[in-house]
C-alpha cells in the first residue's frame, strides 16, 4: 500500500529579486510512491529540490501543478496532517527554556489531552533518549541534542508517516549513530518514515529504498539491496550516478 503519492509535481518558485523576474524551477515533473512501513531516503546535492518536495507533500508549500496524495488523501484534510510528524532541517528552539517547557508546549499546540500529556512527553524523551535531561536549558544542549528534541517534537502526535530534513546534519558519529538507531526502532514499531541525508553511510544502513533528486527531477529510484549488488557503497552508487548525467548533459 502507498501512503505518499506524487504525481507530475511541479514546483515552480516567483523571482527572488525584482529586477531578475527570473522564475526558479525548484522540482519538475516528480513522480514517487512510497510504500507503508518503508524508510525512503531522498539523496541529492545542495540545492536539489529535497527540502521544496518535503515541504509539498507535508502541504506547507503548495505545487505549481501536479497532485500529491497521503494516505490516498488530500494533506489540506485536518485528518491526515494529525497522522504525520515533521522535523525541519535546522529546528530552533528558545536557548532560555527546559527540553520539557517546549515539548509542553508543542504538546498544547497538537492539543494533547493534558491528562496523558505528561506521560506523552516522558514517553517522547525516552524514546529519543533524552529522559533525564528534561529540565536543562536548551542552551546546555548539544546540537545532537537539539536534533533529538526536534525528533522528540515529531513524534508527539504518535504520527504513523515521519518526513526527517537532513535529521543528522551537524552530528557528531555517537549522534549519527543514535539517531539511526532511534529511526530503526521507529521503524520497527510500524512508522513510515521518509528522509534526506547528506550522510550516505546512515542512508546506506537505515533505508530500504532511495531516491535521487538531481538537477530538479527523480532520476533515479531502488531498494538499497539492489544498489549494494552492484556497488561498493552508497556513496560509490551516488557519485557514479552524479557524474553520469553530467556526461549525458
Ligand atoms: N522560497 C524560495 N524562493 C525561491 N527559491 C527557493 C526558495 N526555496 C528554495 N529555493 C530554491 O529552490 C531550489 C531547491 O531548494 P531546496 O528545496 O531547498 O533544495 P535542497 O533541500 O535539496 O538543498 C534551490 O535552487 C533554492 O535556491
Ligand atoms: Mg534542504
């Protein structure tokens, strides 16, 4: 079954500056399903088009055209946004409040019954590890901290399809290795989780399939195993398939 389908989306950005009237063409022509209970991992170069079909499928950014359909749905339905947790690429959270202060906060916003809501949140810190450390201060957490936060926030909701923006940049390999760790038991539990990474060796150990964004389209799409039949490693795969457009192009 699919729970994300995107058909022809086409992301078409107005000029930045005024004078330039140039029109940035973000993403063009995507077409993708991925399955319920995998771990899709979208790789491609800065500036790709990661971010921009993330944003459109979590319905913060709406396509130019084309059609996206979660859970066989629309993401304008209230319905199908509680059923998906985001965490951005750079999520910022105050220096000055406790990990709790912000989960409790964030519980609010998702409208958390407050009698489960204390339970909700331990339940979070836990699985993200960060039990115990409920009332530091943001400014005496690390960055893999603050990107475990992040993660904790996503999953307030109990979200059955999680979309991660680069969930390990700026980690530290302990981080890179909890997080992938954290991402596996999620995924154990039945969540559907959809990914970037610059971090082709974590791509490589947590992903079923990946897709490659490159030069605004899908131009590639395979079960991790697939690629490991025929290639070293992830990155072998990714370099190779790089430079061969730039020798079709
Ligand atoms: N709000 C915006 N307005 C105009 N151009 C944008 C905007 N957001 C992103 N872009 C451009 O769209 C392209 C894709 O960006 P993005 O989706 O952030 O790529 P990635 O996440 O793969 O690095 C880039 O050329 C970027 O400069
Ligand atoms: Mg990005």
């Amino acid at each position: 079954m699919n729970v994300i389908e995107a058909k022809n989306v086409t992301k078409i950005y107005k000029p930045l500056d005024f004078w330039k009237k140039e029109k940035i063409v973000a993403i063009r022509n995507i077409n993708l399903e991925i399955k319920k209970g995998e771990v899709f991992g979208l790789l491609g170069l800065n500036g790709a088009g990661k971010t921009t079909l993330m944003k459109i499928f979590l319905g913060l950014l709406k396509p130019t055209s084309g059609t996206v359909r979660i859970f066989n749905d629309t993401i304008e339905n209230r319905k199908i946004r509680e059923r998906i947790g985001y965490m951005s690429e750079l999520p910022y959270f105050p220096k000055y409040l406790k990990a709790y202060e912000i989960l409790d906060y964030f519980a609010d916003l998702f409208n958390i019954d407050p009698k489960i809501k204390k339970d909700k949140i331990n339940e979070v810190l836990e699985i993200v590890r960060l039990s115990g450390r409920q009332n530091f201060k943001i400014k005496a957490f690390s960055k893999g901290m603050q990107g475990r936060l992040g993660l904790a926030q996503a999953l307030l909701n109990d979200p059955e399809i999680l979309f991660l923006d680069e969930p390990m940049s700026g980690f530290d390999p302990l981080g890179y290795k909890e997080t992938r760790d954290i991402i596996i038991e999620l995924n154990k539990k039945g969540k559907t989780i959809f990914f970037n990474s610059h971090i082709l060796s974590e791509v490589e150990k947590v992903c079923d399939r990946v897709g490659v964004l490159h030069r605004k389209e899908i131009i590639d799409v395979q079960p991790i195993d697939q690629i490991l039949k025929k290639h070293k490693n992830l990155e072998d795969y990714f370099i190779n398939i790089i430079n061969d457009e730039k020798v079709k192009k």
